[in-house]
C-alpha cells in the first residue's frame, strides 16, 4: 500500500503537460533577403520553437501560415531579453527590435475555436531596418 505522501510527489500524466521540442529551429536567410519562410508542425502536447537572430534596430514581422485544415495558430516572440509579446491568428508580431541577439519563436494552436491541435503551418519572418516600415 502506498503512502499518502508518497502520491503526493508522483507527476501527473495527461493532456495539460507539454513537452518541449529538442531543439529550435534556426531561421536563415538568404542572402539580400529580407523575408524567409520555413515549414513546421505542431504535434499534441509538445512545443514547438523557432530562432531568429536579429539586430536592435531593425523591424520585425512573424507570421504564422496553417496549411492543415481546421488548425488556428498563436505564438509568442521571446527577446534576448526575456520580453514576450505575441497573439493568435497569423499575424503574431509586428514590432521595432530593441535588442540584438537571437529572438525565439513560439508556435502553439490556438485553443479557443481550433479544429486541430496538431499540424503542418508556415512561419514567415520579415526583417528590415525599421526606416523601411512604412
């Protein structure tokens, strides 16, 4: 018989637990350009991340594509710094870089209204100096 403490410290099993992906996928672009896209795929349960170096003062746009049916994306960018900003829908961010370093990506299904957790999307990454926004 086990004791009362002993089930205390046992971990939990079961759809609110995420894995993490083993490693980010790095973003490259070719060179002159200023976007690049790569495909990725969500899978139940786990995290899926994506890394982009980029520059202080350069401008930056994520957008997040679904090519399965039914699957609604969110995502979160992360600074070097730690700051977090991003939404649902496709497009996740659209901000002025004010730190340089690698910035990740974060793909998740977007809960409310989502067909699908899992499946296949774009992750399309504009990068440009912010003079050039607009």
């Amino acid at each position: 018989m086990m004791s009362a403490s002993f089930l205390l410290f046992m971990p939990v099993q079961g759809a609110a637990q995420r894995k993490v992906s083993p490693s980010p996928t790095r973003i490259k672009f070719m060179p002159g350009a200023i976007s690049a896209q790569v495909r990725g795929r969500l899978v139940k349960n786990a995290e899926t991340f994506f890394v982009v170096n980029a520059q202080a003062g350069q401008h930056m746009i994520v957008n997040i594509i679904p090519l399965t049916r039914g699957l609604l994306t969110g995502g979160i960018v992360i600074s070097p710094s730690g700051d977090e900003d991003g939404q649902h829908g496709g497009l996740i961010f659209n901000s002025d870089l004010t730190v340089t370093g690698d910035y990740k990506i974060r793909v998740d299904p977007n809960l409310m209204g989502s067909e699908r957790m899992d499946g296949l999307f774009i992750v399309e990454v504009v990068i440009t100096q912010a003079y050039m926004k607009n």
